[in-house]
C-alpha cells in the first residue's frame, strides 16, 4: 500500500517541473566551491526559490519549500543568518553557471 502512494503525483507539487535539475546543479557547485553540507543543501533550495522567481508565474514560498523538505529544514536551524544570507548571495551571483549546468544536465 505504502509502495502505491509513493507512486502517485502530487496535484499541488511545490517544485515546479524542472526546478529539480537547478537544485541538483546548485549543489553540485555549492559542493565543488568547499562549502559545508548544510550550506550544500541550502543552496539547492535557493535555486528553486530563485528558478520559481525567475521562470514561472508563481509567487516563491520559501516557507512551503522547507515544509516539504527535512534536510533543507535541518539546513535552516544548522547555519546563521549570515551563513544563509551568504548562500543565497552565493546562488544569485553564480546564477549564470547554475543555468548553464541545469540546462546541460536537462539536455
């Protein structure tokens, strides 16, 4: 029975199609650029948030990101202000590359 939920869609998914692949590759750089593992998952829910901002017509909801997400939630309490702040200012100026990387991986 638990097999057969797992399986079904969301009809209300919070990640919109293709914003897996910009978290995937803002990990991947967040990683490769020697940042710790909460900043490493932190920065992928940045790039959904920012690929939400950037490409759809929703209103980004960091709040309902980290709802449905326990390591980007574990992420939230591990870092400061700073260290989140940095993240995101990291995921912004890095933007170009996430794209091109998100894109190849899409390809």
């Amino acid at each position: 029975m638990l097999d057969q939920l797992d399986e079904l869609e969301d009809a209300f998914p919070v990640i919109p199609a293709g914003a897996e692949a910009y978290r995937r590759a803002a990990e991947e750089l967040v990683l490769a650029a020697g940042h710790c593992c909460a900043a490493v998952s932190w920065g992928g829910t940045e790039a959904v948030f920012e690929f939400v901002r950037l490409y759809t017509e929703c209103d980004p909801d960091l709040h309902a990101l980290i709802a449905r997400d326990a390591v980007a939630t574990a992420a939230l309490r591990q870092l400061s202000d700073d260290e989140l702040r940095g993240v995101r200012g990291w995921v912004r100026e890095n933007w170009v590359e996430i794209d091109q990387l998100a894109t190849q991986a899409a390809a």
